[in-house]
C-alpha cells in the first residue's frame, strides 16, 4: 500500500471514534457499464456481515469540492437488497439519500441498483459510448456502519476501454481499491476511450488522462504541468500523495473542474485550448486544482472534517478554502516560469476592475459569504448582495498577504500560513478561526483579531493602489484616461432579445426604477436591438438623460435615465515613476520573483530577465 493510502488508513482509525464499525472486512463495489448509450449503469454493493437489526445505505447528497445539495439519488432505479443466501430482504427509503434493510438475523448485505448518469456538467457522473466519469459521491452507495472498511472496486466496460484513478490498482486492468469510503469519495474514475501521458516531477509520478477531441496541445500541457508539478515548495515541504491524476475532459457546454485527493477533473469546451487566453483559463485552472491537494483535501475547516455527506458542512472559512487557492494559483505559475509578470499582473488588474464592479461587496463579508455557500444562487439579487468565496476571497488572501508581510519585516507572508495549517492540522484535525489568528499572531507578534472584524467578519473595500504602492505598483488606465458612459445595465444574451438580467444597485438603471426582468424596447423614442445595444449608447455622454421604453411585468412604461460615468479602456498595473529598494524587496517577499520592469517602467524581454 503506498504512502498516500497508510495516511489515510491512519486518519480512518483515527476517525472510527465517530462511527459504528465491524471486524475489518472488504466493501466490495461492482459496476457494470451495460447501456452507455442510454448513460445506464448497473452497480451492486457487497456489505460484510452485521449484527445489526437494520442496515442504512446511503449515497450523498452532495459531492466534494461543490457545495450545494444536489438531486443525487434521482439517479437511482430499480434497488434491491438481498442476503447472503440471496433471499430478497424488505426496505424503505427514509430520506432523500437514504434506504434503510430490515434484518432478522445477521448477514452479508448485498444492495444492487440501476444509475443513470449524464450529469457531466456537475463532474458528479456520466456515462456515454465513449467514457464514463464516475465520482463515487453519485456512484456508489455506502453503509455508515462500513464507511470505515476497506473497499475494492471492480467495473465492466466495453471493449477497447481505458481505466485511470488515483486509487490504487486492484487486481484487473479495471479494478481499483481504497482504504475506506472517504478515499473512494475523492477518488473518482475515468474509464473509456481516451489518450495518457505519464512523468515525473519532484519525486512524485504524475498521469495525464484526456478524453475527448478538441483543440489542445498535449506536448505544451504536459510540459507545464510538469513545472506545476514541482513547485509544491512554493508553500509546503512535502507532498500528500505518491502518484497523481490530471483528468482532461475537452467536450461541448461543459467547462470547470473539481479537486480531489489524489487528481483533478478539468473540463474545458473542446476548442478552447489554443487562443493564449483560453489555454491560460486552463492551466491556471490546473494550478487551483493542484493546489487545492494540500488547502481542503490534506486540511480544511473544522465544519468540513468528517466530511457529512447526507447534510451541509458549515465553515465560516470557505473563503481560505477556495479563495486563498485562487489567491496561490497564478503565483505558482508565475513563479513554475508557466506565465509572465505581465500576464500575472492583466488577471490581478481584471479582478480589481471585477471587484470595483461588484455592489454586493457592501453587503456581505467574507465570512458570511462561506457560510452562505450551501444556498447560494446567481443571479441580479445575488450580484447586488453577495460577494464570492472565490474571488473576494482572493482579494482578502491578498489584504492578508501584505499584512503579514509588513507585519513580519518581510520575513513570512501568507505562504507560511498555510504551511503551518498543513504541519500542525491534518485532517483529521480540523482549524477554526482562533487557530488561523494564532498561526498569523506566532508569524507577527501581531494581534489579528480587529484586522479579521475589518476583512473578514464585515464587508471590506480595499484601497489597491494604497496596497499596491507597497510593492512599488500602481493600477492606471494609462496616461490620459477616459471615460464612458454607465447604465448598470447587464442583458441575458438570450435570443437577441434585450430582457435586463441584471440591474447594478445604485446605478443609472436603478435609480431609474428599472429591474432585472424588464425588456428594453426604445431609447429616446428609436427601437434598439440586443447587437447594438452598447452603440446606442456611444451616442450619448455621462450626465445627459435619456429616455426608455420598456415592458415591466408586461406593461408598456416609459422611465427616464441620467447616464452614468465609468473609465474606459483597460486597467493595468505597472511600476511606479520611483520605486524604492524597500518596495522592491517587498515585491520579493510577496511573489518571489525579481523585479520584472526595466529602467523605464516597461516589463523585461526574457534575456533582460
């Protein structure tokens, strides 16, 4: 058994304490892909024998790395329970995600099911003549009284078929096993018809599975997920795992990616691989996922350890979770050499501009947003009134960064955060917030606790170019900026049409009486259309009033609008007129790197760097 799977065997006896468990015996999975057309699947589950009067099966009602309640179990036809000596036993479904097997006398439980699954786009399961992509959390049922047992599984597939995991391989070329349920939960599998890679990076090997065809370059991805690959000492000093899993799906209408123990699943549509934009989503998105390893799968929130897999896992800290990953991906790649500085600095300034953009940062904090996560929706409500874990949540990594890199005379930063949360909070110990103000105190000397009411337990807006001039930077529209006009005004992009998805609290449409959900008809008495809608208004300038006509719950109505004002063009970050050896050896203890501007300001050609 490799090392990967001792820890987690250890953490399983370690966490017995909160269940029921039997003698240590094999859960044995069987899944036979038998109608891929049709996304059928037949799965049967072998329990060791129980002493018990009843036996509760359960599959999750939501799969790690989304937190959301999802519809799970509606993909479950046709259950059955049976004996040791196969006599069919009684049962009844007693929640959503639940069956419960009466019992007479002790026995071996053996519980079989139909699975339907084409849920591609939620990375929770799908099957098709191609492949099929099997999270465990939609897949395969578990017994809280076995959850701690190991489990083997062993699967049917069509001919000419591949199998790829980060479970270790079991005893065919389509079997895998795992400590317990929890390692199988966060081990999903690849099965189909697809291409693979193998290297190594730092000691650890690495495998590259990509299913489907489109646009990418395997030589290009492979090579910087080998520089990704070894960069982990960017934060940690050592490495959870082994053996690791890049899973690549390049198909249509689904995009995303999930992070998982020991791999990732990353979805891109299939032909956006190969503009410089698309490919940095991708790899950047491969950076979040990696990191996300050892931040949430080697250690995470008290709220989120057990995992709950019938209920939500409440945290305040979500936004360390998913933010500071986010925060951490593009510094692994600027420093892996994988992007530039200035391809470092054009995502920082966009998700300032996104940021300046958002009114729910008013609102809502940081840490209201975490514990919001589980009932979150998107929408005009939730722009006006949320922020998000993942990018306000950068935004607080970042204020925190420089906190304790002040703080710290340049001697620690955030990194030494998390490198702390991994040595002393394995899972399955869990942090909460006392422990992270303590970590940030032992690194400072500092007290923590009124800069974690100003960011973290309130909404915050942050003064960037304030923060920024720490590091010798400043955000600029260039040297003669403009403006335009502003409507607060976001369309559906539906059909041509022009309903209003979203109107921006406190903006010209709002303060017009205007509301998501009303369709634009005319400006100033002329028809407009969805494709020259931002035209019409490049007629006019900020301050002048325009009247709208408009249908409002199907009523015809007609509102006046005074035109708002915002920068036009792109904001960039560049170098101050006069930067200090101070700032920019903070520079260096923030990101790692060099000064990458030359004498005039400008970013540095290769050879200069």
């Amino acid at each position: 058994m490799k090392p990967t799977n001792l820890a987690f065997l250890t953490t399983s006896v370690l966490l017995s304490m909160c269940f029921t468990t039997s003698a240590l015996a094999d859960v044995d999975y069987y899944i036979d892909i038998n109608q891929p057309a049709h996304h059928l699947a037949q799965v049967s589950v072998s329990f060791p024998k129980t002493e018990s009067t009843q036996l509760t099966v359960n599959l999750p009602v939501w799969r790690t790395g989304r937190y959301q309640v999802l519809p799970v179990a509606d993909g479950v036809r046709l259950f059955e329970a049976t004996d040791s000596k196969g006599k069919v036993l009684p049962w009844q479904r007693t929640a959503s995600g639940e069956w419960t097997i009466s019992l007479t006398q002790p026995t071996a439980v053996k519980v079989t099911y139909q699975l339907h699954a084409n849920e591609l786009a939620d990375r929770l399961r799908h099957i098709d003549e191609s492949h099929a992509y099997l999270d465990a959390s939609g897949v395969l049922m578990y017994s809280p009284e076995f959850r701690q047992e190991p489990v083997t599984v062993d699967m049917k597939v069509p001919k000419g078929w591949k199998s790829f995991s980060g479970m270790e391989k079991g005893r065919g070329s389509h079997s895998f096993k795992a400590a317990n349920y929890d390692v199988l939960a966060d081990s999903p599998i690849e099965t189909g018809i697809n291409q693979d890679f193998s290297f190594e990076a730092d000691g650890r090997e690495y495998e590259v599975v990509f299913w489907g065809e489109g646009n990418y370059d395997t030589e290009q991805i492979l090579t910087d997920l080998r520089k990704i690959s070894g960069q982990a000492s960017m934060i940690w000093d050592d490495y959870p795992f082994e053996r690791y899993v890049y899973m690549v799906h390049a198909t249509s209408g689904a995009r995303g990616a999930t992070e998982h123990l020991n791999s990732t699943v990353i979805q891109l549509p299939r032909f956006n691989f190969r503009e410089r934009e698309d490919y940095l989503r991708f790899i950047s998105t491969a950076s979040h996922e990696f990191i996300h390893t050892w931040n949430v799968k080697s250690y995470r929130p008290q709220g989120l350890v057990p995992y709950d897999y019938q209920s939500e896992n409440m945290s305040d800290l979500l936004w360390v979770a998913e933010g500071s990953t986010s925060y951490f991906q593009n510094q692994l790649l600027l420093r892996a050499g994988v992007i530039t500085a200035k391809e470092f600095f054009d995502d920082l300034s966009l998700r300032i501009v996104l940021n300046e953009h958002n009114p729910g940062r008013d609102t809502q904090s940081v840490a209201e947003a975490s514990l919001g996560q589980w009932s979150s929706t998107w929408g005009d409500y939730a722009i006006n009134h949320s922020v998000n874990i993942y990018s306000e949540g950068y935004l607080a990594s970042m204020a925190l960064d420089f906190s304790v890199i002040q703080d710290s005379e340049l001697a620690h930063s955030y990194r030494d955060v998390h490198k702390a949360l991994y040595q002393d909070f394995k899972i399955p110990m869990g942090y909460n917030v006392a422990d992270v103000q303590n970590i940030l105190t032992t690194l400072t000397g500092k007290d923590y606790q009124p800069w974690w009411q100003k960011f973290v337990n309130q909404p915050f807006s942050l003064e960037f170019d304030t923060l920024l001039a720490q590091a010798g930077l400043v955000t600029t529209y260039g040297d003669k900026p403009k403006t335009q006009v502003d409507t607060g005004i976001g369309l559906s992009g539906l059909h041509g049409d022009l309903v209003l998805a979203t109107v921006a609290k406190n903006s010209p449409a709002w303060k017009a009486g205007l509301t998501a959900g009303d369709e634009l008809l005319a400006v100033n008495d002329l028809k407009v259309t969805a494709d020259a809608f931002a035209k019409r208004f490049d007629d006019f300038k900020p301050g002048d009033k325009v009247k709208l006509t408009v249908f409002s719950n199907d009523r015809l109505k007609e509102v006046s609008m005074v035109l708002g004002e915002q920068p036009k063009g792109e904001l960039s970050i560049q170098a101050l007129e006069s930067v200090t050896t101070e700032q920019k050896a903070f520079f260096k203890a923030w990101l790692g790197i060099d000064w990458p501007f030359d004498a005039d300001g400008e970013y540095k050609t290769d050879d200069e760097a």
